[in-house]
C-alpha cells in the first residue's frame, strides 16, 4: 500500500493522519513550498514583531496612548497568536501601557462566540488570566464610523472603536473571498457590525473576476477592507503565514496595508498546488480551517475529472463542529443567514460521481456547507472510505491528496 500523512486536529493533538491506497493507484501528494517551511523562533518572532516593514515600531506608536485593543483571529483561522501577542505585550509596556489599559477582542465577524476553554487555546493561560478577552457582538454595540467608496455604511465594535491604539494578529491564507486573508480583515468584518457585514458580502456577486481564491491584485472585497481599516484608524498589524503544523514560518508587522501585500506576494507562492488536476479521486484534507471544510470541496471539485467523472473526499476532523455562521450558516430545516445557499437533492450529483465525507464526529447539521444529506457519505475513518473507493475503482485510478484545502489554492497560469 502507498501512504501519504497529511496534518490533522490542530486544537487538540495536532498529530499527523495517515492515508493508504492501493499500489495499483497513482497518488500524487499537491503539496505547497510554504507547508513544508520550517518555524520562526521565538527571537525572529519577537525581532520582526519589534521592527515593522513600515511604519513605526509598536513602542512609539503606543507612546502616549490611553486605551490599547488587541484584535485576534477566531478558532477558524490557525494563527497560534499565544506565539505573538507576549511581545506585542511586551511593546505596550515598555510604551507605559498598564495591564487595566489593554484588553483582546476576537475577531469574529458573523462566526459564533467562543469560551474561555478556547481563549486558553488561542492565546495561553497567561494572557486569559491577566487580560480580558471579549467575544465580538455583531448584533450590538456597535458605532457608525463611516461609509467606504464602495458604499458600505461601517459599524464597528464599539470597545474597539473607543480605545486610541489598535492593534490586530492574524494569518494570511488562501481566501475564497479577498484573495488571501490578512490586513486589514481582521477588522472588517472581523470586529464589524451585522448590516455591515452582509453588505460586505454582497459585494461578492458585483464582478466575479476581482475575488476568489489567490486572486488579490485588483480584489475588489479586499479594497472595502483595506477603506474600512483607513476608517477605523487600524494602527498596526501583524501577519503571519502558516506550515503544515500550525507553526508560524513568516511574519510581517507593521502597516495593515504592507503586511497584507508582502504578506500575500509570499503566501502566492507559499500555498499554491502545482496541478493540472483530471483526477478520479481528490482527497481534500481540511485542517487550517477544519470548520469551514466547505473551501476544501472547492479545490477537489477544480482538480477533478469534468462531467461528474470524479469521486471527493473531504476530511473534516474538527469535534467542535462547522462554524456556526451568521450570514452563511443554517439555522433551521430550509433557512438561515442571509447569504445562505442550501444545495438541492442532486445537486452534488451534477457536479461529481460522489462526494464522501470523513467525520469522526459526524453532525447532520454540518452537511449544509456541502450538499445535500442525501448526496453525501459520511463515513468515521480511513478504512471506511478506502472500502468505497475500491469498490468504485477496483482497477486503475489516479488519485490527487491536497495536504489542507483550506489553506491551498490553484494558481492561476500567467497571461
């Protein structure tokens, strides 16, 4: 049997996964340069943190200020920001800040709240025991703070909106919206009001050439976020990219702006697939964002064989569940958010021969990011979906194994 492991489980064990075919099968394993990127220490963690790409260093810009925010990614995003913010921290004090002048706020845009249990996760014991952390409420308290060009009325967190020195820590990946995540995200929709939000959104259906995976330059979503951030006067950022373990491998600080462009000019190259596809099988790992497995069925559905030829796996190994979504998710039999797209009965079918989904913690409700109930299998292990493949491909098959479809993207060829 050929093997290939692919990463699994980031907010428990973190532990590899591995992955059987038979010998008769080609099996390629798409992976990127900038998964297989060694860690930052923490000196080139704290260094590049202290000296920002642009912009002054953090210690000035907090000289003098009175109320310190530190916006950071939610628990959909692999940011492990417990790795960063102490020498953020560190930044703020050695500036006069006092612990009761700071606090964190998740940027959670229209994504469920969190526990502590998972602020502990995020951002270490130490920072939850002598800071507080607050969830974003989109749905309230909130303050009007502008319009961008595109015509998006702006609400902000009003905790964010009333400290003088703000301050965000994210990741930059693959986005099936702005491109590459980052920048100035963080806030808009991260920290942002409900009716902005879905306004964002919309913004989604004006030009379909200027969004969608990998395609940032011209991005139309991306420069809302950019107007957003110049609105709410984000005054520093870090972004991180991220390996196959979770583990930051570059970082970038300094002005939203700057840390976004270098940061998605390096993850261009850093998360592309080096495919052609045509597949019979795609194997999607979901592991960044195992609970937004829904971007992986994207990149399988790209790789594989047209005219509903092709068979996709999608491993989505996250216990907690798909994110609930505010503006995306279900939230009863046949309705939801306002953006949400419940597949019909068949409509998987149309697309692929089959569509399997590896769960060890199955959920009815979390199918509505991928289809129909009726169109998919679920089924617990690799076994299991070893037993399906081979009975629909007893001879020949070729086989493409993305490392983390929510990470990865397919690079558009050179015009």
């Amino acid at each position: 049997m050929k093997t290939i492991k692919v990463p699994s489980r980031l907010w428990y064990d973190n532990q590899e996964k591995e992955l059987s075919f038979p010998d008769r099968w080609q099996v390629d394993n798409l992976t990127s340069p900038g998964l297989e990127k060694p860690v930052l220490s923490p000196q080139q963690i704290e260094e590049r943190v202290n000296n920002p790409i642009d912009g002054p260093k953090l210690a000035e810009l907090a000289r003098g200020k009175k109320e310190a925010v530190i916006v950071f990614d939610d628990m959909t995003r692999p940011t492990p920001v417990k790795t960063v913010a102490p020498y953020v921290l560190d930044a703020l004090h050695q500036a006069g800040l006092k612990k009761e002048q700071i606090r964190f706020i998740w940027a959670l845009g229209s994504h469920g709240t969190y526990d502590m249990l998972a602020a502990r996760k995020k951002l270490g014991d130490k920072i939850v025991e002598n800071y507080p952390v607050y969830n974003h409420d989109a749905f309230q308290n909130t303050l009007h703070a502008g319009k961008t060009p595109g015509g998006i009325e702006v609400w902000f967190n009003r905790e964010f909106m009333t400290c003088d020195l703000k301050i965000g820590i994210g990741c930059v990946t693959a986005h099936v919206h702005v491109g590459f995540g980052g920048g100035a995200k963080i806030i808009f929709p991260g920290v942002a009001g409900i009716e902005s939000i879905k306004q964002f959104h919309e913004h989604f259906n004006i030009d379909p050439s200027r969004h969608g995976l990998g395609n940032f330059d011209n991005n139309i979503m991306r420069t809302e976020c950019d107007a957003a951030g110049d609105i709410a006067g984000l005054n520093f950022k870090v972004d991180c990219l991220i390996n196959r373990r979770g583990e930051i491998a570059s970082l970038y600080a300094g002005s939203f702006r700057a840390t976004h462009k270098q940061g998605a000019e390096e993850a261009k190259d850093a998360y592309e697939i080096f495919s052609d596809g045509n597949y019979d099988i795609v194997v999607a790992n979901t592991y960044a964002k195992a609970n937004e497995s829904g971007i992986a069925l994207l990149l399988a559905r790209r790789l594989l064989k047209p005219k509903a030829a092709g068979t996709a796996v999608i491993i989505c190994d996250a216990p907690e569940g798909q994110v609930p979504h505010y503006v995306f998710g279900s939230w009863g039999t046949d309705y939801g958010g306002k953006h949400l797209r419940l597949r019909p009965r068949g409509y998987i079918k149309s697309l692929m021969k089959n569509l399997i989904v590896l769960n060890p913690h199955p959920a009815p409700t979390d199918l509505a990011w991928l289809g129909h109930p009726d169109d998919v299998i679920v089924v617990r292990t690799w076994p299991e979906v070893l037993a399906v493949l081979e009975a629909q491909y007893p001879a020949q098959a070729s086989v493409g194994v993305i490392q983390d479809g929510t990470m990865q993207y397919i690079k558009k060829p050179a015009q």
